[in-house]
C-alpha cells in the first residue's frame, strides 16, 4: 500500500508588513524556497510531478497561477506544471492534502507543497468582488444570512464571548506566544528549518534575512492591557492578541516511503490523517475544534495521544477556544510561538506551521503531531503526522 511521508520542510523566516521581505516579488521568494527545499535532498526537479503552491490574494504578483511562475522562475524544466490553491488562511495545508493524496492514490511520486503571501504587496481583502454584487460572496451567500457581514475579527470576539475568555487571558496567550518564538530563535530551534534570503533595502543595500522579524521582546500584561479594542468599542481583541500581517513562504517535500528509500532520503514523518470541514460562516473560526475531532474520530487516536499541536493563532481567542473544547496541554499546543508572535502569511502559513511541526517533532522524539488552523468563509484543515 502507498503511504505519502515528508522528506524535507522549508521555509523563509517571516517578514513583519513593510519588512525586510517587502521589496521581494512573491514569484522570486516562492523560487527561492522551491531551490532550497530542492538542495537540501538533492532533488532533481525533474522528478517533481507537481507543485501545489497555497496563495490567497491572487492578484497583481500573486496572480496567474503563481505556482506555475514560481517553478519556471525556479530555473526547473518546463515538464514540472503547478496549481494554486485558495482555501483561504489553510491553503497551503490544503495543498499538502492534495499533495499526499496525489502521491497515495498513484497519480504522483513526487509532489511539492506549499505558499506563499505578501501581504505588504498584496494587503488582505484586495480581491473583492465587483462593488455591483455587494458582498464578496455574491446576493445569495448574502441573502442566506440575512445581510450579515462576515468579518474575521468579530468572529474572533464572539468567539471569545461564547467560551467566556477574559481579555487578561488573551493577552496573556499572546504573551506566552512572543515569549515561546524568542525562546525558539535564541535556542536556535528553527535554525534547521530557515532558508537565509538575500534582501535588499530601499537605499539598495544587501542583507541576509534569516530570523523571524515580528517577535517582540519584553513585553508585558499591561503593555498589551492597553490597547484598544479592534473591533468593537468594549470588545476583548486587539491587535496585541491578534496574528500579524506577514510575508513569507514555505514548501515540504512529499512522495511515498518506496520512492524516498530509492532515492537515499530519510523521511522525517508519515501524513497520517488529513481532513477538512466546514462550520458557521459568520461566527467562522470555530472549524479547528470540529476539524479536530474529525481527525482523531478518523485516525482512532485520542488527544492525550498528540504530543504536539500547531494551532493557528489567527486570533488568540481561536487557539484558546480550541484548548477549552478538545482538553490538550497548553504547554504542548505552539511550543515554539504562533501567528501572534511569528506572523500570519496567509497563503503559506500552513506550510510554515507544519514545517516548524515537523522538525519539532524530529527534534524532540514525538511521535503524533496535529495541526489545524481556521479558514475563511468557515472552514479548517486537520492534519495528523507521525514521525519516522
């Protein structure tokens, strides 16, 4: 029976908005990943059946099939095609689940999976449909749900107001989460999984981008205590608790345990479980909690089985929701930070989370990793792993 294993994961540290990765093309930083997951193996790119590259504002340099621009950018053959795939904030989650099925059913022996987002270029919300249609989602999305606005950071709050989570312990999430990424980069935990990127600055000088730009040190209770809410004037989510606006991109190798020992490469572990729900459009980010319970109903393992989790933190509600529902370790749930403290690139954060999975749990012996982030519209990915 095939089975689909990741050899390799890679990815760039993750710019702050207007950082050091501002100045990059989305093709040229996608490029730049795909050549150093391919070195890292000694990959020819000609085996690479596919690339399913993960991309949500698929416009002005994100735009026509930036998968494909990024493997000819690359330099690979021309016979190597790409796919983009949208499923908002999971997309690149998404396309290792299309990577690993491609791989198990047959259809590939090699597959790359992963994303990109600029959002200094491309800024969240910038493909909106024609102003004629009103909502996005077009007069029948709208009509179902009688006029309501779907917007990610009330959900957030309404989230927050359904699970009764303070304000103080979404600050204090947030904290914990800065204080975790600078721990992991002073320990040098994310050294093996960083592509350095040569960048340039406005007045044209070269530097070498290589540590996650958004962590902030040193950061206290009352610093975040006082700023002001987002989203509503006496609501609990704040740009503090929030994830932030990031650029940055990441890639996993996927192909079968067979085709890896042909090869000489030692995969670091197997794509168990992979599923994907949907849930309430308007409140809209429960879905990891059901993703959840869809993939350990589907794996037969229980939570206690996980030894680590990747849960996104698009807002420090969602994760801190998803702990209350499923009962998991806080101390085993973004070990090393999450989109708060790193940042949220929203087409390749879940390449970027289930690269910095991977190697923690390479890294640390553990055996089942989980990893589930929520999506726009109403919707999350659940990926199970286990180590080899």
């Amino acid at each position: 029976m095939r089975d689909a294993v990741v050899v390799d994961a890679v990815r760039t540290a993750v710019g702050k908005r207007n950082g050091a990765l501002s100045r990059m093309h989305a093709v040229s930083l996608s490029a730049h990943v795909l050549e150093a997951l391919a070195d890292r193996v000694d990959l020819d790119p000609a085996l690479v059946d596919d690339v399913i590259w993960g991309c949500v504002g698929t416009l002005g340099m994100q735009s026509g099939c930036i998968a494909r621009s990024s493997v000819l950018a690359a330099g690979w053959p021309e016979h190597v095609p790409g796919v983009t795939v949208d499923r908002q904030c999971g997309s690149s989650q998404q396309a290792v689940h299309q990577a690993a099925a491609g791989v198990i059913s047959g259809q590939y022996d090699v597959a790359i999976a992963g994303g990109v987002e600029m959002m200094s270029a491309v800024p969240m919300g910038s493909a909106r449909a024609d102003a004629r249609f009103g909502e996005p989602h077009g007069p029948l999305v709208w009509e179902r749900y009688n006029g309501i606005r779907f917007n990610q950071g009330m959900g957030a709050q309404m989230i927050a107001e359904k699970y009764g989570i303070s304000r103080a312990e979404l600050d204090q999430h947030a904290l914990d989460s800065h204080e975790r990424a600078a721990a992991a980069i002073d320990e040098g935990r994310f050294k093996d999984q960083i592509t350095a990127v040569t960048v340039t600055d406005a007045d044209g000088r070269s530097s070498v981008f290589e540590k996650d730009e958004g962590v902030r040190r040193g950061g206290t209770l009352e610093k975040l205590g006082s700023l002001k809410p987002a989203f509503s004037e006496d609501g609990s989510i704040t740009a503090g608790n929030s994830s932030q606006i990031s650029d940055g991109s990441a890639a996993l190798l996927v192909t079968t345990s067979e085709f890896a020992k042909s090869r000489g490469w030692a995969p670091i572990a197997r794509i168990h479980t992979a599923v994907v729900t949907g849930t309430d459009p308007v409140t809209m980010l429960e879905g990891p909690i059901p993703a959840t319970a869809k993939a350990l109903a589907k794996s037969g393992l229980s939570i206690g089985d996980i030894g680590a989790f990747e849960i996104n933190e698009a807002f420090a509600s969602v994760s801190l929701a998803w702990l209350r529902e499923t009962g998991a370790d806080y101390e085993r749930m973004n070990p090393n930070g999450g989109a708060m403290a790193l940042g949220h690139p929203i087409g390749g954060s879940g390449a970027r989370l289930m690269t910095t999975l991977v190697h923690h749990m390479r890294e640390n012996g553990i055996r089942y990793g989980l990893q589930s982030m929520c999506e726009g519209g109403g919707m999350a990915n659940a990926t199970i792993l286990e180590l080899i």
